[in-house]
C-alpha cells in the first residue's frame, strides 16, 4: 500500500518570498511522484513529476522538487512566490502494479500569497 | 496540446436519482479512471479503466457506481441512485503509461 502525507494544510507566504511544501509518502516498491496544483474551482493541473533519474525535477511556474529517496521526501519549493500562485497543490504517488497506475493523493496544502 | 474533457460541469440532482458524468480521455490514451474530491478533503480514487473493463476499483466505488466506453472515445460513469454524501468534485484522467491528465471536473450536487 502506498500513502502520502502533506504536513501542512496551510502555508501562508508573502509575495516575492521564497516557499516549501513538505510532502513524505510511504511505499514498498519503486515510486513514480507528482505534485498537482488545483486553483480555486478548476480541475488538477499537474505541476511536476519524477519518474526516474535526476532527483531534481522542474516543473512548471517556475516551481521544482527533490526526491529524496532516504528521507521518503518529496519537498516542493518555489524561490519566489507571486499572487497567481495562491491554490492548492497536491502530492501524489503512483507504483506501476500491472500494467496500470492508480495515484494516491496527499491532503493537499493551501498555499496562501500575501501582497 | 491535448487535454482531457468533462460535461457536464455542473450537475444538479435529487436524491435517488440517477446521474451518468461524461469523459472524453485523450485519444492515444490507455488507461482510465475517474476520482472524486469531497468539497475541503483530499482526491480519492474510485476506479481504474483499461482494456474495456475496471482494472481496479476503491471501496467507495460500490454496486450504485458504474463506469462503461460506450463509443471509443467516451468514458462515463454512472451513479444509480444518487445518495446526498455523493455530492462532490469528480475528476476523470487518463494515462499512456504512468501519470494521469486530468479532467476539469463536474461538480454534482445532490439535493
């Protein structure tokens, strides 16, 4: 079984400073990580993933998170947040079982930009 | 760039009522699958889709659920008799390989 954990339900931040969300997750196999982002009534976006490889994985809006396979972490970080970023961002993991992946979602944290 | 769509985006019903939510998946995709978000909690699984049967299902995803590709391109799922606890966000997705493009979302409200 497989599980993730979002530390944080909320993560208040002023504009232009810098913000990590913390994401553990728990799995006996190999994992494949994501982190999605839903902005106020809209559907999931996916921000980022890793899969395999480099440990550093960009994404999109300037957003970036390290695997880190001995902490089971997998931290998303921002060095400068703007307004539009205010949403929610989920952290996911999947195992390939079978020819198929189900994604088991974190809680989710609430990132709220303060101008 | 391709994306998944949903219809409606929002459904309003009575309890007992039958509700069917529609998916159009990526044309080039595989697998299926359709999540739901109970407004303040997190996404939840309900049921993956491939090869014209469920490959898996949550424990949610009980008998009043059902999911079916009538036409090859559509992916529905069906709730017989609506119960007020289904009122939520439902995700559809699909996949190639290993990570889901989701939908927009409907939003059923069950009254």
């Amino acid at each position: 079984a497989q599980s993730v954990t979002q530390l944080d339900s909320q993560v208040p931040v002023f504009e232009e400073a810098p913000v990590e969300l913390r994401c553990n997750y728990s799995s006996s196999v190999s994992v494949y990580l994501f982190w999605y982002v839903q902005y106020p009534n809209q559907g999931l976006q996916l921000l980022l993933k890793y899969l395999s490889g480099s440990t550093l994985v960009k994404g999109i809006n300037g957003f970036e998170a390290e695997f880190n396979k001995s902490q089971t972490s997998f931290h998303l970080r921002k060095p400068s947040v703007h307004i539009s970023d205010t949403a929610e961002y989920f952290c996911a993991v999947s195992s390939p079982s079978g020819g198929y992946q189900k994604v088991t979602f974190g809680t989710g944290t609430k990132l709220q930009v303060i101008p | 760039e391709p994306e998944v769509t949903q219809t409606p985006s929002h459904q309003v019903t009575q309890m007992g009522q039958e509700v069917i939510l529609r998916c159009v998946p990526i044309s080039n995709h595989l697998y299926f699958y359709w999540y739901r978000q109970i407004l303040g909690q997190k996404v939840e699984f309900l049921v993956s889709f491939y090869n014209n049967e469920i490959s898996e299902k949550s424990e949610i995803f009980d008998d009043q659920f059902s999911v079916e590709r009538p036409d090859g391109s559509n992916f529905t799922l069906k709730i017989r008799s609506t119960k007020l606890e289904d009122s939520a966000m439902y995700f559809c997705a699909s996949s190639e390989k290993v990570w889901g493009i989701f939908g927009p979302g409907t939003r059923l409200t069950v009254l």
